[in-house]
C-alpha cells in the first residue's frame, strides 16, 4: 500500500513539472510573437550595430557605395564652409549660440545622431523615424505613427535641454545632419500650407490677420477678423517689411534655413537635398547601422509644391520685391548650392 501511494506522488510531481515546463514554453511564444509583432525584422532597433559610429562610417567608409557617396556629401560640406567664409559679416552677426538656438536639434543617444529639423524639407516624415530610432522597440513603422504625435514636442529630445558640457561633447561627438529645400519653393510650400488651407486657424488669426492688417488697403472687417484670405503678394510684403523683422523672428516654417540650424556655427557632417530625399535619407540610416531594416518612408504626394506652381506664385511679384526677397533668403540659396531662379526678375 505504501509503495503504491509513493508511487502515485511522484507521478504526480512528474506531472506538475511537465505542466509547468509547457505554460512556461507556451508564456515564452507569446512574448516570442508579441516581440516580432512590434518588431517583425526581429532586430533590436534601440542601439547602434557595430562597434563604428556613423561619423566613422561617414569619414571612413568601409563600404564602396559608402565611398563614393561621401565625395558628394565632402562637397556639400565644402559649400557651406566657403559660403560662412565669404559671408562672415552675414553668417556670423553672432559669435556664440545659446541653448536656446539649439531646441530645432533633435538628438538620437542609441545611435550618436543629432538632426536639425527645417519645417517643410519632409521634417514630419524624419521625425517619424526619429521616434522609431530613440523610441527602443516602441515603434517599428515611421508611417504608423500619427503626424500630429511627431510634433508633439515630448517625444523628442533636443539638444538644448543639455547641459553645456554635455552639448559641446555631442556636437563633437555626434553626426550631425540637415535637410535643404529650395528656398522659394519651400517658401510657396508653406504659404500654400499655413494660409490656403481652412483649417490652419490657428495661423489665419495669429499671422493672417496681422498681415491684412498691414499689407491690405481698404480690408473688410470680415477678412481683419478672420485671416484666412492672405494673398501670397501680402505675404511677401510682410516678410520683406523691416518693421516685421524688428518685431520678432520669423516663424520656423519660414525662417531661413541657417537661421534655424546655425551652420555657421555648427559644422554639419551631412547636408541631405529635397530633391534627393529618399537617397539622401537612406544613406544617413545605412550610416547609422539600420538601413538594412529601417528606411525612409516612400509616398507619392500629389498636392507637393513644384518649381512650376513656385514660377506661378511669382508672376505678381513685382520686381522689388523680388530682389528684397531674395536678399532675405540669399545665404541658404548660396549656403546650399542653389542658382537664383529664372523667373525671378531681380533688379
């Protein structure tokens, strides 16, 4: 009787521990799947692969297709050197930036990566991939997250919430880089945003109404009161108005590229083009050790600004204020390689 009671206990332990042998294999699959769901290249997105950071793939590419895109970026690089060098007076009204000249510079710690963000060059889109960098396995799709969750300022860290020792190490440190539009047509991209679409009201009433105010004879108080019909000539007035620049700067969806991202004072590794977006883009992730898994997101936007719809905009441009607006936006058409348009009647 006893023997056959041992008996009946340990197959009992036997079968507690098979039991929990199989809820532990079937507890590990879940977490398995749950993993690969939010991750499906199965790759840890959080921290840089390699030992070399992407200032060393930049400078010293182990790479050939590397290789030969670095001599474009040595050239972008050289192009802003001489501009800031021909321009002193110009580029370098101030000799030492503050913290607060540096809230556009998104930083990336996992992969040493700081990024300056320029309103209307596909910052949303950058953004996005920003979060899914820093975000250690919370996001594995850029498009998935909303636009205006990119935005929100939380979710990105930038460089002047450092303290000064710690900023002046990642800007050594780090690979810093941009992106550049043509200026008139990044210009015409956000005056088509900010003042065509009805349901900016937050910018009809903080700028629209102001520009009516000044740059529209005989305004009806409907239009004063609304803001929302601000015809793309009183916009280049009020930007070309020195009473404008003296009151405030400009806002970053207009302000001038090397106002926002200082590259006078801030040597930028790689300077990324508009109009090579994708490529550019997917060089400084291949840099950063995830172009194998991570890419810029591709779409095709029927509603983008061209250099055609730009041309229209300034056919009622005259000529003066042409040439006033072009000297507002003249050292990020030099600073970045860009030729004076063929419309423009400068005088």
């Amino acid at each position: 009787m006893k023997p056959a009671l041992l008996e009946v206990m340990r197959m009992n332990r036997i079968c507690r521990m098979v039991l929990a042998t199989c809820l532990g294999s079937f507890i590990l699959v879940i977490f398995y799947f749950q993993i690969m769901r939010r991750n499906p290249f199965g790759v840890d997105i959080c921290c840089r692969k390699g030992s070399r950071s992407p200032l060393q793939e930049l400078y010293s590419p182990t790479q050939l297709e590397l290789s030969n895109t670095a001599v474009l970026h040595q050239m972008r690089r050289d192009q802003v050197t001489d501009t800031c060098r021909a321009n002193s007076a110009l580029s370098r009204k101030r000799r030492v930036l503050t913290p607060s000249d540096l809230k556009h510079l998104v930083v990336d710690e996992d992969h040493e990566l700081i990024y300056c963000y320029v309103p209307k060059v596909a910052c949303t889109n950058w953004k996005r991939l920003m979060m899914v960098l820093t975000g250690r396995g919370k996001y594995s799709d850029p498009m998935e997250i909303p636009a205006s969750e990119a935005h929100v300022a939380a979710n990105l860290k930038t460089l002047n919430q450092y303290s000064i020792p710690e900023i002046n190490h990642r800007l050594k440190s780090y690979m810093k880089f941009l992106f550049v539009r043509e200026p008139f047509e990044r210009l015409v991209s956000a005056y088509r945003n900010k003042f065509t679409q009805k349901y900016n009201t937050s910018f009809h009433k903080r700028y629209g109404t102001k520009i009516i105010r000044r740059q529209r004879k005989n305004a009806t108080q409907e239009a004063l009161r609304r803001g929302d019909d601000v015809r793309f000539e009183e916009f280049v007035a009020y930007l070309i108005d020195p009473h404008t620049q003296r009151e405030e700067p400009f806002n970053e969806h207009w302000q001038t590229v090397h106002s926002l991202c200082h590259p006078c004072h801030i040597h930028y590794d790689l300077v990324g083009k508009y109009e090579t977006l994708e490529e550019d883009s997917n060089y400084v992730l291949r840099l950063a050790g995830v172009g194998s898994y991570l890419r810029f997101p591709t779409y095709a936007k029927s509603t983008r600004t061209t250099d055609e719809m730009t041309t229209e905009f300034f056919q009622n441009i005259s000529s003066e204020h042409q040439t006033q607006l072009y000297e507002v936006y003249k050292l990020d058409f030099l600073m970045f390689n860009y030729s004076v348009p063929s419309y423009l009647k400068l005088e």
